[in-house]
C-alpha cells in the first residue's frame, strides 16, 4: 500500500512533513481515501457494493450524487480501481483493496489509460460524447474494464444525453461507466433508470471532527476540541471544505489551534455568546441583546454569521424538546448541552417556532441589505418584543370567556426577570382586538387620546341596552358600522341562510370559514345585541350566500351586456377580451316624472332596461 502522503485516513503517526524534493500538498489532497475504508459517514453505500461485488452483481453504469466535497469523484475512482485491481493471483474485481494492485496508483492519481476522466462543465457538447461513442467498441489497453468517469454529468447537453443513452443501455462487456454530479433533478430520469445510484451523505459533524483529529495528529500540530468540532460545523458535512479550512487554520495559527482564532478567522460568533445573546432574548432585554450583537460584530463576527447561528440554536433547543439524544452530538459543546437543556425545559414550543419564523425572514434582510448591522438590530428587536407576547388562542379564548385578557410575561423564560420594560407585550383592548404602546394606556386624569376613547369608552348613549335584528340584511349592516370587515365578509361568504328571527340563526356552512366562526359570532351577537343568540347549522342547503347571489347577478348582467350590438361589435374588434363588470347609470329620480331623465330631456332606462345599454355605449 503507497505511504501516508498519499493515503486518507492517516494510520502512522505524526508527520514531519513533506518529503526532501517534494512540495507542500494540501491536507485535501495529501489525505484523499483511497480505498473504501478510508470513506467516512458512507456506510450504505460500501455496504451496497461490498455485497455486489461478492456476488458478482455489478452493474455497467453508477450515479454518484451529494453535496460538494462529500467524496464524489474520490468514489468514482476508488471504484475503477475496485473494478480493474490486479494483484499477483488475483485478478478479478473485489473491495479489498488494502494492499496496492498494478493498476492501483495511476488510476488514483487520474492517469490511467484505460480510466478517462471527463468534466461535463468543459465537455457539455454532442461531439464530446459522439467520440466516446466510437472509443467505447475498442477493447482496453491494459486493465479489465473501461472506465468512463463523468464529472457534474448534469451539464452535459439534452442532444448529449440522448446521444449517450443506447450506449448505456446496452454497453459493451468490456465498458463501466461512472457518473457524478451535484444537481442529480438536473439528470434525465432516461439516464437515472440505466444507473445505479448512490446518495452519499453529508458527514455528521461528530464524525467529522473525529476524522480531523487523527489527521491534527498525524500532522503534528496541536489542536483544541472545541475547535476542530468548530471546523466541522463550519464545513457542513463536506470533507473537501473541513480539510480546506483546517489547512488554512493550522497557518493562520502558527502553532497550537485554538477556538478563539479560529472564530476571528472565520469571522464566527462565541457559541457561548450566541447563547448569551439567546438568553437576553427570551427574557426580553432588548437593551442586552442590541448591545451582545454590537459587542460580537466589533470582534469580527459578521451579523448575518450571528443571526443564523442564533436560528441553528433555536433549532437546536426545539429538537431537545422531542429528541432529548440531540445533546449526545459530540460537536456539541458543554455549554450547548447544558444551557440547551434548560432552555427546552422552560421555553414552549409556541415561542421557539416564532423565533424560528422571525429569524428565517430577518436572516434573508440582512443578506439583502447594504447595511448589515442595523437590520441585524432591527430583527433582534423585533424577535425579542415576539418572545413575550400572547399566543392568538390566549386573546381569543379571552375574547371568548368575555372577561380581561391575563397579562402577557415579561419574558418568555418562566421563572427569569423582568427584563428591560420596553419588551412589556402592548396591552390589547377586548372591543377591538388592536394593540396598543403601553405609553398610550389610558391616564387616569385629563383628555384621552383619540386611541384611547375608541378603546375605553362605553357605547354610545343612544345605544339601546338590547338590540333587534330584524333580518339578516341587519346583521351584515351591523358588521359594517362595528367596523368588523372580517366577521362581515365570513357572513356573506360561507353562510347559507335557512332561517333567521331576532335571537335566532340557522344556517349551512358554505366553503372553509376561519377557525372558531360559530364562536366569534356568539360572542359578537352578544356583545353587540345585549342578548345570547341560539346559532344552529344544518347541512340541509339554504339559500344562496350572499356573495353567490351577487356573483349570479353580476354574471346576468354581463350576460345581458353580451347580447348588446355595441358590446358584441367591441367584443369581435378586440379578441380576447371579457366582460369585468357591468355598471348601469341611475340618475336621481325627478319627482314630477314618471321616469328619469338625462339633461337632453330624454328618458333614460331603468335597470334591466335594453335600452340603457344602448345609451350607455352609445
């Protein structure tokens, strides 16, 4: 087997460093697998294969498809080299490739003959494919198989594709092909069909900083947990970027790797700080939090970095609730584990989705935006003000009740503080349903504000203590002068009247009306009437709702415009075109006439009158 510069996993020992005559080569290179036991976090897939070649069920073409720097292209020549391993009495495809065969080495290092690596992004045209085509019916030159290993496959064109897919149906006993690519939608399911594929898997990041530290230490260099599991967080499951970051680490620390330099190199938050930040922000310290992102954001941490870090512990914390094992990560740092765990106890579900909310849209304007920082500020503000406030079925099971809604947290942490008074939740007014800052609560002497009047005082005097309805046409216009437009247009959109008498409603329920329709209406009717009202619904059909009605009157009224002259000549002349609305002129009525009429003296039609159609498009 070749030495440990040009093996994955590192099984020797620490390195000094290159050898006398040889370059520097990065840890991404210098560390590539490079058989499948040196593939970490791909379990399934070696799995898979190992079985296959036991049993000699080998397939003649492979997709291999993940994210970046998850080991594609390694795969892909891990397998030609599985495919064509010749060794002393060996000479069949098998797995175990822990000694080096013939052909081991220059399939590894890309120069095989008989193993042709091909980039798609640079090969993406019909003639790159057609001389594949004609190579493919020569037998290899040297090893058992020829390999065609295609890189980010998805590039290539839909001519190329369609061009390569006899060629991969029925292949020649001599030819392999192995794809790869990043963007696996991209591929023709007539392609994917004539594969097999394999989904290779971002590496955990316990798995991952468990495989960077035995290469900390087989380079020699010393290195902090806290920050390898900090590297492995950055890269996000891509070996590739893990390898990179760590390489440029190890240089910007020049000498033991600490988590403090690396954060100010990757322009990280304290993990420690985000939870700091956390913490302010469910107590409802405003005035801490603005002051924590302030402090990170003067030490380099960029507020984009911060508030995605915040979001990831959000989840974090949420996922404790139901899956108490999420703290056994071993990247997880003690801090995280402990104050995590506290955090799930005390805070609700309720709370921890909205934070999740607010910072999924606050994270995409700060990106957007040129100045960072203060959107950055103004998401904090608006997050830590969201941590404290009622749930919507607390204000309406109190709308409900009839009684004073009970007043909202200081904090969304049970058993904390206060926290600053300008997270107080704004007191909500039981008649109107609208918030209100607490500086404009009522005073207890002098002129109230014109918020405060509409929200404190009684109903006018001329108001009757008890109401009739004496219809349902009543009840509608009763909705317009409370100013209730949604109760409004429930009424007229999703009730179909079977019979209505003053404390009495029965009607079907037309479409999905909101949650908690009945209810709401009860406890208007009350509040508005001074009496309890008996509501019924039946699935017997009613009458048409009252936004049917004004849908089929419209509809005959366009109707009767179509069948016009003026508007059947307006109609041909434009095609395409439809009818939107039909509006009829009504004139105030003189009272010493029989009928209307224009300033010329003519009379003008009344509604459903042919005649005004033609006055109104002549």
């Amino acid at each position: 087997m070749a030495d440990s510069e040009t093996t994955g996993t590192p099984k020797d020992g620490p390195k000094s460093g290159p050898r006398n005559g040889e370059g520097y080569r990065v840890l991404a290179r210098k560390y590539r697998p490079q058989n499948f036991d040196d593939l970490i976090g791909q379990e399934a897939m070696v799995t898979t294969l190992t079985n296959a070649f036991h049993t000699g069920r080998i397939a003649q073409a492979y997709m291999l498809t993940g994210v970046r720097g998850v080991g594609k292209t390694t795969t892909a020549r891990i397998l030609a080299r599985a495919l064509n391993y010749t060794k002393g009495d060996i000479d069949k495809p098998t797995i175990d490739l822990t000694e080096e065969g013939e052909f081991c080495r220059a399939i590894m290092e890309g120069r095989h003959v008989d193993v042709i690596e091909m980039d798609a992004a640079s090969h993406t045209g019909i003639d790159n494919i057609r001389d594949i085509i004609e190579s493919v019916q020569y037998a290899p030159a040297m090893a058992r198989y020829k390999v065609y290993i295609i890189d980010e496959v998805h590039q290539l064109s839909n001519h190329s594709f369609n061009a390569l897919l006899k060629t991969l149906e029925e292949p020649p006993a001599h030819l392999k092909f192995i794809f790869a690519t990043t963007e696996i939608r991209k591929v023709p399911v007539t392609v994917l069909s004539r594969c097999q594929r394999f989904d290779l898997r971002r590496v955990e990041a316990g798995v991952l900083a468990e495989h960077l530290k035995r290469i900390i230490a087989s380079e020699g260099v010393e290195a902090d947990d806290d920050a390898l599991a900090l590297v492995a967080r950055a890269a996000e499951g891509s070996v590739r970027d893990a390898l990179s970051i760590l390489d440029q680490a190890i240089a910007h620390a020049a000498g033991k790797l600490e988590a403090a330099s690396l954060r100010a190199m990757l322009g990280l938050a304290d993990r420690a700080r985000i939870i700091d930040l956390f913490e302010h922000v469910m107590k409802g310290d405003v005035a801490a939090a603005l002051g924590e992102l302030k402090e990170q954001y003067d030490l380099g941490a960029d507020p984009s970095v911060v508030m995605t870090d915040l979001a990831d512990f959000v989840h974090y914390v949420t996922r404790l609730k139901y899956v108490p094992q999420a703290a056994d990560d071993a990247s997880l740092s003690e801090a995280e584990r402990s104050r995590g765990a506290d955090f799930a106890r005390d805070l609700s579900v309720r709370v921890l989705g909205r934070a999740w909310q607010i910072l999924v849209k606050g994270i995409a304007e700060i990106e957007a935006s040129e100045r960072p920082l203060p959107a950055a500020d103004m998401v904090l503000v608006r997050l830590t003000h969201a941590a404290s406030l009622p749930a919507p079925d607390e204000l309406l099971r109190s709308l409900e009740e009839g009684g004073p809604r009970p007043a909202a947290p200081a904090s969304a942490l049970s058993g904390n503080g206060g926290g600053n008074g300008n997270a107080r939740a704004a007191p909500v007014s039981a008649s109107s349903g609208m918030s209100m800052p607490s500086g404009d609560a009522p005073r207890a002497s002098g002129a109230p504000t014109a918020m405060t009047a509409r929200q404190t005082e009684p109903l006018p005097a001329e108001t009757p203590e008890t109401l009739t309805l004496a219809s349902f046409e009543d009840l509608i216009l009763l909705c317009e002068d409370k100013r209730d437009i949604r109760l409004r247009t429930s009424l007229k959109r999703h009730v179909r009247l079977i019979n209505f008498a003053d404390g009495k409603l029965q009607f079907e329920i037309a479409g999905n009306p909101p949650p908690n329709f009945i209810q709401d209406l009860s406890a208007k009717l009350l509040a508005w009437t001074g009496k309890r009202w008996m509501i019924a619904t039946s699935k017997e059909g009613g009458r048409q709702t009252i936004e049917e009605a004004e849908q089929a009157e419209a509809n005959e009224r366009a109707e009767q415009a179509r069948s016009n002259p003026a508007v059947d000549a307006i109609m041909t002349r434009f095609p395409g075109a439809r009818i939107i609305d039909v509006k009829m002129r009504q004139p105030e009525l003189q009272p010493d006439l029989e009928a209307p009429e224009d300033p010329d003296g003519e009379a003008i039609a009344e509604p459903g009158d042919e005649t005004g159609l033609d006055d109104f498009f002549d």
